[in-house]
C-alpha cells in the first residue's frame, strides 16, 4: 500500500509547485476534440498516490481577458483589492489572473448591473430577464456569457476594482482523474484531458484549466500548484477477483492506471474495458497500449463503441447490452464493474443498461434487479467516478 499523501507538507491548501514534463496530443488530425496527455512531475514533492485518486489543479486565467477586464474598468492593474475569503489585499491584476472565476456570471451580476446601466432599453431587457416567470431565459442569457460580456454590452454600468471584485467567486481547483500507476510512475502523474475550446456570444472561449494546461504552461519551466485528491474509487482490493471498467473518452484514464496496476502485481484477475468516442481513425486513445495488453493476455476482453463511424450511433452501453451473457457471468463470478466519465447522459445509460442485462439474464423483475444493484454497491462492487 502507497504512503499517504498526508506525510507531504503539500495539500489543497498548500499545493505543490510541479512540472509539467510531456504534453502530447492523443487525438488524431481530423478529431472533433483535443485530447492531450500530461505528464506531472512530482519528484521532491513528498506526495503519494494510488490508481483511481485524482489530481487537483489550481490554473490561472488567460492574460488577454485579464487585461480587457482591468481596460473596461478603466483601471491600471495595481488597484489593491480584497476578494471574498481573502485574508488581506492583493493588487487587481493578480486577483484577476490567479484568484478569482471570470467565467458563470450569476443573477447578483445582472441585478447590480440593472441598477446601474443609465440606457433605459437595456434596463428594461435586463429587468425583464429577472422576473420569476423568466428564469429559464436568464439562465440561457447567462450561460452564453462571461463577466466580461457584462463590461461590454453595458459600458454604461460602471464598477470600481472593488465592486467588481466583490462579484466574483473563487477560482477553484479542477480535478483530473490520474491515468496512471504509482506502481509504474511513483515520482509522477498521467493526465487525459480535452482542451475545451468553444465559442458563444460572439466570443471566444475555453475551459480555463484544460488550456491553461495545453497551452500556457511551459515545460518544466513554469510551476503548476498541484495536490492529490484521494478517492474511494479504487481497483478490487483482492486482485484475484474480475474487472469490469467502462470509461468512454477522457473517463478512460482512472483505467489506465487500473490496468497499469493490476499487471504491474500480475493480478489473477481479468480485466474487461469498454471504450468508445465518436471515430476509431481519430479517437482510440491509447488505443496501441490497449491492443498491446489484449495481444500479451493482459486484456480479456476490449469492446469498442464508434458513434460517428456509422449510420447509427453506438455507445458503450449498447456494447454492454451485446454482452450480456458474458457481463452477466463475469458479475456472478465476482467482478467489480466500474463507470468513469459524464453523468449527465453516459453514466445513466450504462446504469440503465446494467440493470436490464441483470434483469434479462438474472430472470428477475425489476425490483430484484435494483436489488442485486443495491448489494453490488453495498460490496463496492459497483463504482462511478462521474463528473
């Protein structure tokens, strides 16, 4: 068993100052999404992990936006400010860039701005948004916009450094599940990540982290704060028992790590992966590692699911639903069956899926299928890392 993280001095409070030593694209030319995988140094760090924690990542905003903000406040920068749940004052400029979320404008942001804008139109638009019976309006208003859309369509409305500052929520660490083994990499973590590149409003936007990582940091020049996040999700502790992991896109990484592991300890226990994204030519990530463990035995079972590679969507849960009797017999056997990735659609469908395989394969009605669920997860037998 690793160390604990909690013989580091280095916390979420207190990150560690890490390298980022490999950044390489996954996805192929012609891909609709930018997956890219990083390699995180944490020689010196002190830090321990194990397969299926995850790592944290404080980033910082994009220097252009940062600056248009200071410019529509018509300030300098150097304007001393307090965020909330700040301890003391920091200048505007490094408010901006390292502490504060510029992205997800709330209601309180558009009341304040009600009250100030002078042009009687727009007034009137933005009060109208903020009527009970037009929440689902403002909610689609704001989710097109940033903060600094605010400062742009509404000139008239003007802020001090402080009041607007004062609108702003702590720029919060994102977690990335680890795609690696301490086993394999101890002094080091492997990232899977989308560089989330996107455009609404009229105006360019990214994931805040995601190319912070693949495009502003330099390698091993610039330091990334960094900690470890430790997870319940883990690979069975009796690595004699079977491994079932459905990971579609970057949800594939904490199985990467799993699979690491367990050949790393030469697990009797097989290992089953279901994989899928939109095209095989573009976006079989890792796609030579796994067909590496499939053709050394260390795989039993790959099952692909390409939505856009024919006329009909597929997806991972309709591979599952091809395997029935096998998924079935693997989980009487013992196996641990294991999600990671979306919640909002994928996770559900999977669970959806494996409560009609253990419906139709178990001969039960669907109360005792929801029950077989209930005892696998009682055993944690069945895990979800969703996001």
């Amino acid at each position: 068993m690793a160390a604990s993280a909690d013989s580091s001095v280095y916390t979420k409070d207190n990150p560690f100052p890490a390298m980022i030593t490999g950044n390489r694209v996954l996805s192929q030319p012609g891909s609709a999404k930018e997956t890219r995988h990083f390699t995180v140094s944490l020689a010196g760090s002190g830090l321990h992990y194990e397969a299926g924690d995850s790592l944290g990542v404080y980033p910082i905003n994009r220097h252009s936006e940062v600056e248009e903000i200071i410019s529509l406040l018509e300030a300098t920068g150097d304007e001393l400010v307090v965020p909330a749940r700040a301890s003391q004052p920091m200048m505007l400029r490094a408010a901006l860039a390292q502490g504060l979320d510029l992205d997800s404008p709330t209601k309180k942001l558009a009341e304040m701005v009600a009250t100030k804008v002078t042009d009687a139109a727009q007034r009137l638009h933005l009060e109208a948004l903020l009527r009970p019976e037009a929440q689902a309006q403002l909610d689609a208003f704001l989710h097109e916009r940033s903060f600094v859309d605010f400062l742009v369509e509404y000139p008239s409305a003007k802020f001090s450094p402080q009041e607007f500052v004062g609108l702003l929520r702590r720029l919060m660490p994102r977690l990335y599940s680890i795609a690696s083994s301490p086993k394999c990499h101890p002094e080091e973590v492997h990232l899977t990540v989308v560089a989330v590149r996107y455009r609404t409003n009229q105006r360019d936007r990214v994931g805040v982290c995601s190319t912070y990582l693949s495009d502003r940091v330099g390698l091993n020049s610039d330091p990334v704060p960094v900690f470890v996040h430790h997870s319940h999700f883990k690979p069975p502790a009796d690595m004699a028992k079977d491994c079932i992991m459905v990971g579609p896109g970057t949800g594939i990484a904490p199985f990467r790590a799993f699979v690491q592991e367990r050949v790393a300890v030469d697990a009797a226990g097989r290992n089953w992966v279901f994989f899928g994204d939109q095209q095989k030519a573009t976006d079989f990530i890792y796609g030579d590692e796994w067909l590496a463990y499939m053709a050394q035995g260390q795989l039993a079972r790959l099952d692909l699911a390409w939505s856009r590679d024919q006329g009909h969507k597929v997806y991972v849960q309709d591979r599952m639903r091809e395997n029935a009797a096998a998924l079935w017999a693997w989980l009487e056997n013992g196996a641990h069956f294991y999600v990671c990735g979306d919640a909002k659609r994928m996770a559900k469908d999977v669970d959806l899926a494996l409560h009609d395989i253990i419906a139709q394969q178990g001969g039960m009605d669907t109360v005792a299928a929801a029950d077989y669920v209930k005892q696998l997860k009682k055993e944690k037998r069945y895990q979800r890392d969703v996001y």
